[in-house]
C-alpha cells in the first residue's frame, strides 16, 4: 500500500551561509530544483550570489545580510524574506564557522559564538517559521552538522560541541515538529574542500 503526502513543492527556502561552500551549493540545488530562495549571509556577497542565481535561473531569490548569531536579527530577517518570497516552506541551516582552539585556548565569547552561530540560530530558525511550515505540507528542515559531532577532535571542542548539540536538538524538535508535519534532519559531511577548510 503507497502513502500519498501532499507537499508544496514551490514553496520558497531559506538558506543560511549562503555566500559560500555549501550553503551557497545548497541554494543553487533548491533554485535548480525550481525554489525560490532567500540566501542569508553575514557577507554581503550574498547580495551579487542571489541576483545572479536569480538571473541565471528566472527564479526568485533574495540576498538577506544577516548574522544569524543575533535572534532579533534572524527573526528581523525571517520577517523580510517572507515578505519577500511568501511564506517559507523550507530551511538549510549551513551557516558556521570553524572555531578552532583546543581545551587550552578555550575562552567563553569564542565558545558562545560557535555555539550561537552553529547551533542556536537554527532552533530560533525552526521556532520562527513553524507556523509558516505547519501551513505549507512537505515543509522541511535541514542542519549542516559534522563528522566531529560524534568524532572527537582535541582541536574543536566548541565546534563538536555545536555539531554534537544539532544532532541531539533536531531529534527533541523532530518529536516535536511531526505533529505539524514538518521533517527536520541533520546532514553529517566529512572534510569538503570550502573556505571553512582552506583556513
Ligand atoms: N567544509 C567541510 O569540510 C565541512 C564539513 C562538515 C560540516 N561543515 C559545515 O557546513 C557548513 C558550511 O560550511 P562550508 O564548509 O561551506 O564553509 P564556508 O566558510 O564556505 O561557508 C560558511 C558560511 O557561513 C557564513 N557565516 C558565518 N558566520 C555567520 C553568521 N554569524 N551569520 C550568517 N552567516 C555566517 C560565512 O560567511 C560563510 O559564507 C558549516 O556549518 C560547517 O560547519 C563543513
């Protein structure tokens, strides 16, 4: 017996670290696939990436410049891509940085900034469009976590620990999420030759 889904295959993604690496990857997929696209970014690159995916593609997209480790900008940004695009059916969360400096080196601001950009930027993402997703069937969330969210790495122990805390968040909001239909899932990709790497 086959389960029908109904889902909104046009409904516009958000896509954060969209200047860059994977991210930028990700909203080049989604336009291709026929997506309209918000690409956010603290880079301002991000304007000139969405103009071109736009010209390229006929789709619409917008560049949204955002840290994403403030939630009153993140929420001031959800605010404007809908506004922009509809009510949004999907999200990437990619944006991250690095944060190497092992258990010596280690100072709070560095550890909350990893951890707020990594991390808790995608759970206030997944707070503020749930009820944008729960309308739109087939909505979908998607983290960009880590191999070191399971490997153990002396260099990064507040990226792991980002990482680490995005595999055990989403499964809390799947159980969560479900009820309004709306997946949520963690991506876990090994060494990708992206900026993030060359540093
Ligand atoms: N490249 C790899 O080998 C690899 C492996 C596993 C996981 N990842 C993860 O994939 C994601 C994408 O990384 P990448 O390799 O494409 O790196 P990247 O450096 O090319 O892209 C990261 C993007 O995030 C943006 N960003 C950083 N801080 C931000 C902030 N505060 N607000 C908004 N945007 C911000 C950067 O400007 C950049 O454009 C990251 O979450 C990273 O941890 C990468």
């Amino acid at each position: 017996m086959t389960q029908q889904c109904s889902t909104s295959p046009n409904s516009p993604v958000i896509v954060t670290g969209a200047a860059s690496g994977i991210g930028l990857a990700c909203a080049e997929a989604l336009v291709a696939a026929g997506r309209p696209v918000a690409l956010w970014d603290i880079s301002d690159t991000v304007i000139a990436s969405a103009e071109k995916l736009a010209q390229t593609s006929g789709r619409a997209c917008i560049g949204c410049v955002v840290d994403v480790a403030s939630v009153a900008a993140l929420r001031a940004a959800v605010v404007q891509s809908r506004a922009a695009l509809g009510p949004i059916g999907g999200l990437v969360h990619a944006a991250g940085v690095a944060g190497v400096g092992p258990l010596d080196q280690l100072e709070p601001a560095q550890w909350d900034t990893v951890i707020n950009i990594n991390l808790r930027a995608e759970i206030f993402l997944a707070q503020a469009l749930r009820t944008d997703m729960k309308s739109l069937p087939g909505s979908a969330i998607v983290g960009i976590a880590s191999i070191n969210a399971t490997l153990g790495n002396a260099m990064n122990p507040s990226y792991s620990a980002s990482k680490g805390g995005m595999l055990a968040a989403n499964r809390a909001l799947a159980d969560d999420l479900a009820q309004d239909g709306i997946r949520i899932n963690s991506v876990s990709p090994g060494q990708i030759q992206t900026p993030m790497i060359q540093q």
